[in-house]
C-alpha cells in the first residue's frame, strides 16, 4: 500500500540547486554540448570575433568615451566629488606635516642664535619676526 521513500541526502531534504538540476539539467547539458560544437566547428571566426571586439573597444575608448578637451582634462563629476572626499584628509595631512617641519626648523634656527653669547641687534630683529612667523605657523597648524 503506502511505501516509504528515502532520499538521497542525509537531511531528509533537497536541496534546492539539486532539484533545479533535475528539473533543468537537460537544458545546461544541452548549451554545453552545442558550445563544445560551436568551439570546435568555428575557432578561428570566435578569434577573429574577439579580436575585432578588442579594437572597436579601442576605437571607443580613445573617440566617443574620452574626456573632452574643453574640460582641461579634470575629472569627471561623479568621480570628482569623491574623489576629493578620500583624497582631502591626505592632503591635510601633507600639508600639516610641512608646516610643523617648517616650525621645527623655524625653532631649531632661533635656539640656534638664542645661543650666542653676545646678540647683535640684527639678531634681536630675527628673533622677532621669527617668533611672529612661528606663531602664525602654530595658529594655521591648530586650525586644521
């Protein structure tokens, strides 16, 4: 009368990718077999076909997909405004880190004529605008 079936699976249950290669695997192995046909009957017009596809990309790259010349070359707008974003915080950097070195550098030149043991006026002169300058390096670099 009623008969039980086991299936193939441990679980009790197919999966689904099995049961589409049930349902449909005669379909796949159809496309493989006439693919294997069209490979081995045509392999020179499929390199030829590919070839062809690499110089219109070509063609296309340097015509109809490059930047206008009006543009001066600059990025184009979706890109750019993104491009900023990820590049602003390294350049903020870059920059950060060229001024402290031109402060250290700015420091290490007044300590250097702080060490005299006599100052000219000359000197005195040096040390205020170079004090003046360094506290304006110290404020732009707070300010980033």
């Amino acid at each position: 009368m009623l008969r039980k079936t086991t299936s193939e699976l441990g679980d009790g249950k197919p999966s689904l990718l099995s049961e589409f290669k049930r349902e449909f695997g005669w379909v796949a192995d159809g496309l493989v077999v006439w693919k294997n046909h069209m490979v081995a009957s045509y392999p020179k017009q499929i390199f030829m076909g590919m070839v062809v596809l690499i110089v219109i990309s070509f063609i296309l790259r340097f015509t109809v997909l490059a930047p206008d010349k009006a543009d001066g070359g600059r990025v184009a707008p979706v890109v750019g405004p993104a491009f900023e974003a990820l590049s602003q915080p390294a350049t903020d950097i870059q920059k950060k880190m060229a001024l402290l070195e031109a402060a250290t550098d700015l420091r290490s030149r007044i300590q250097a004529v702080l060490m005299k043991e006599r100052l000219s006026q000359e000197d005195s002169l040096y040390i205020l605008k170079a004090s003046q300058k360094l506290k304006i390096m110290e404020n732009e670099i707070n300010q980033f």
